[in-house]
C-alpha cells in the first residue's frame, strides 16, 4: 500500500491522554519554542513602536494577528498529522499541490530565513553588548558580541538534546520576560483602559508618525505575529518531540494554546508600556536606544539593564531554533525539488548539505548585520519582516486552504469544517491583500532602512 493511497475513516482515532500536574509542563514544548521563536526583534520593535507612536490605535493589528496566526500554524500542524498521503514534512503537502512549489519556497526559506536570522542576531548582539555597558570595542564592540552569539549558538545546536534546551531557555525568557513589562508598567502607575478598547475596534490613525506610515507598521505587526515563513516550524518541531500521527492533534492543540498564551500577553505588555509613557511624554521610537531611555525613564538606572535583557532574551529563544527549523524546510525542499536530493527522502539531515545551511547560512553568515553602518535593529526588524511576509504569506495560507479543504489530502475526519473554509478564505485574501500593499510600498521601505 502508498503513502497515497493510505486508509480513511470519517471517525478520528482515539487521542492519546492529555498530561496532568508537573508533566503538563515537561510534556508540552513545541508550541512554546515556536511562539518564542517568533518572539525577538518584529514582536518588541513593532509592538513598542506602534504603542509609542500611535497609542493605542492599532492594538487591534497585534491581536487580531495572534488569533489568526494561532489558526494557520494550527491548520498547518493539522496537515502534518492528519494528512491520507503519509506526509511529515510540511513541503511535502506543498508539492502535493504543485510539483514546483518546494523549489519556489526553497528560494523563499532562503532569502527571508536569512533576512530573519540576521534580525535576531543583531538584536542579540545588541541587547548582549548594552548589558555589558555598551562603552568597549567602539563600533566593533556589538560585532565582538555577534561573534559570542554565534559561537554560543554552534555550540547549542550541535548536542543531541538540543531541542530540550530551546524549551528551557523559552520557559525562562517567557517568565522574566513579562515579570520585567508588568514591573514597568507598575512603575508607570496609569493604564488607560478606555483607550485600550477603543483601540480593539479597528482604529487606524491618520498621521504618520516616525520612519514608516501607518499601513505599513500595520502590515509589518500582521506579518511579524499573524504569520510568514517561520510557522511552517512547527511540524518540524513537532517531529522532534515525536508527535507524529493522527492521534496527537488534541495534545498539540494544548501544546500550540500553551505556546501562544505568553506570546500575547507578552507583546500586549510591549505595546501597554510604549503607549503608556508616550501619552505623557510625547515620545517617538526610531532605534533601540529610543526603547532604552523609555525603561530608563520609567524603573530608572536599571530600567535599560531590563530593556536590553529582555531583547536577548526574545532574540536569543529565536536565533538557535530558527537556525535548525529554517534548514530542515530548506533542505527538505531541495530534496523534493532536485533528482539528486530524492535519494535522501526521509534522512533529509543526514545529508552533509543540512549542516552547511544550518550553520553556515543561519548561523554564520547573518553576522553581516553586526558590521559598524548596517542599518539599524528598528529598521531592519520592520523591512526584513514586511520582506518575509510578501514572500511567503500568500503562499502560506493559500496553499494550506487547498490542502485542508480536500479530502484528495486529509483524512475524512480531518477536512475542514465549513467554518474553518470559511476562515481560512478570508485570510487568503487578506494574506494577498497584505502582500500587495507591502509591495507597492517596498521601494519606500528599502531606501528608508537602508539609505541611513
């Protein structure tokens, strides 16, 4: 019997049992590290940047995009496991729908994986280099600190249990994390609650303020938290963990929540204390150092030790687990793409090829953006993801709308209900919509990030 012509049941099979108490948390992981592996330069950038700059007027774009990023990772995860072809990697259901696919997303994994990896290190090394003091090296200091992080980072991805490290590491960047913005919001002393919901109901401002017009910094948060190329992760993370098969969807339904919960509250507490300080002090961010004498202002002397531990740590849960999930996405769409790589179906990182990718072109190489006179992490964080998101969005969602949709590609049980064909068309168009308007404006956005 082929994968193709595996069995279907319009009855899915029974769960495996959901972990209670103390194994909850060391079952669960993958969605963690996926939510965290998100979470660095887009979400604290963007999310500060849009509070100070426009209050509370486009809060709507931050959870609007979680809820739907939620969704897509969560139909993507769906395929992985309830698929009739057999498939465990995601590029697999790609090429069940065009042959050319895993070839096209190849490139995308390539350019945009490299493009957000050298916004996390950069950020790293930021964020590594000011808590150190930020006064050594010169220019070349924040370069000395890329080196740190990468060395660091080779030397992560290179044991055997390096996915139980990412999950720990997400774990405790996720608790200091939000106990550091609920300590500076405490400071702050004000939370406008009025302005928080009226910001929920779609308000858009008129003006623009800072480097980037609004609809920009809008699409820039619906690409960063609603998803691009990096949800494509999660069966890969999936997999490591050994969740593979039907009968895992209701433990990685948990997992994916778990995951994402801390995500939300974390970039609404980015959003609330840029807001927050703004309203009272008519303040504009345009670099990371604009972030670090806001949380000076708010906790005082130790407020940019917070600011910039809080950077590397939302950097530093991403740079180590993007390196390994954007190689086995690229890896796994040369081999479906190439007749050399089709003898390595199913040992994709056996091939040496892997390896080069994970650590010379994820790992290494992104060090470029470290140099003195690369453009700054504000900059860099909302082109590199408005980028990413033109690239891969449209692609992303539409594609998965195809093969969830069908019963040609999911098991009976596993077809999307009218509800969630419904949603998911909605989010195609939106996803296409978004991809135009970058678009249109992505001359603008490339000479403002890199023309100093």
């Amino acid at each position: 019997m082929t994968a193709s012509t595996l069995p279907s049941s319009s009855q899915a099979p029974e769960q495996i049992p959901l972990p209670k108490g103390p194994q909850l948390i060391t079952t669960l992981g993958p969605g963690l590290v996926l939510a965290m592996s998100f979470l660095g330069v887009g979400d604290l950038t963007s999310s500060s940047t849009s509070g100070a700059n426009y209050g509370y007027a486009l809060i709507w774009t931050l959870v609007l995009s979680l809820v739907a990023r939620t969704f897509i990772v969560s139909t993507i995860a769906k395929y992985a496991l309830m698929n009739r072809h057999g498939h465990t990697q995601i590029l697999e259901g790609f090429a069940a729908v065009a042959k050319w696919l895993p070839g096209v997303m190849t490139v995308v994994v390539l350019v945009a994986g490299f493009v957000t990896q050298a916004g996390f290190l950069k950020a790293c090394a930021i964020g590594l280099y000011n808590m150190f003091g930020g006064s050594f090296g010169g220019e070349w200091g924040q370069f000395a600190m890329a080196i740190v992080v990468v060395g660091a980072s080779i030397g992560m991805i290179s044991q055997k249990k390096q996915f139980t490290i990412l999950e720990y590491i997400a774990r405790i960047a996720s608790v200091l994390i939000i106990v550091t913005y609920i300590f500076a919001i405490f400071k702050i002393g004000t939370f406008d609650v009025a302005g928080f919901f009226r910001g929920m109901l779609f308000e858009m401002p008129k003006d623009q303020v800072g480097t980037f017009a609004p609809i920009i910094v809008a699409a820039a948060t619906i690409g960063t938290i609603a998803g691009n190329m990096p949800n494509l992760l999660y069966p890969g993370f999936m997999k490591d963990k050994g969740w593979t098969g039907p009968k895992y969807r209701k433990l990685q339904q948990l997992d994916l929540i778990a995951g994402m919960g801390p995500l939300l509250i974390i970039n609404l507490l980015f959003w609330i204390v840029a807001a927050e300080y703004a309203r009272a002090h008519e303040f504009v961010i345009t670099s990371e150092q604009d972030l670090a004498t806001l949380m000076n202002t708010i906790v005082g002397p130790v407020g940019p030790f917070l600011l910039w531990m809080s950077l590397f740590l939302a950097a530093f849960t991403s740079f180590p687990a993007m390196t390994r999930g954007f190689a086995q996405l690229a890896i796994s769409g040369i081999h479906l793409s190439t007749k050399s790589g089709a003898k390595w179906a199913g040992r994709d990182e056996e091939d040496p090829l892997f390896k080069w990718l994970q650590i010379g072109l994820f790992t290494a190489l992104p060090i470029v953006a470290a140099l003195p006179k690369a453009p700054n992490l504000i900059a860099l964080g909302i082109a590199g993801t408005a980028l990413s998101t033109l690239l891969a969005l449209p692609a992303i969602v539409v594609v998965m709308f195809i093969l969830t949709s069908s019963k040609k590609h999911m098991h009976d049980y596993a077809v999307n209900k009218p509800w969630e064909t419904v949603v998911l068309g909605i989010l195609s168009v939106i996803s296409i919509g978004v991809g135009i308007q970058i678009a249109i404006n992505l001359p603008q956005m490339i000479v403002s990030a890199f023309g100093g």
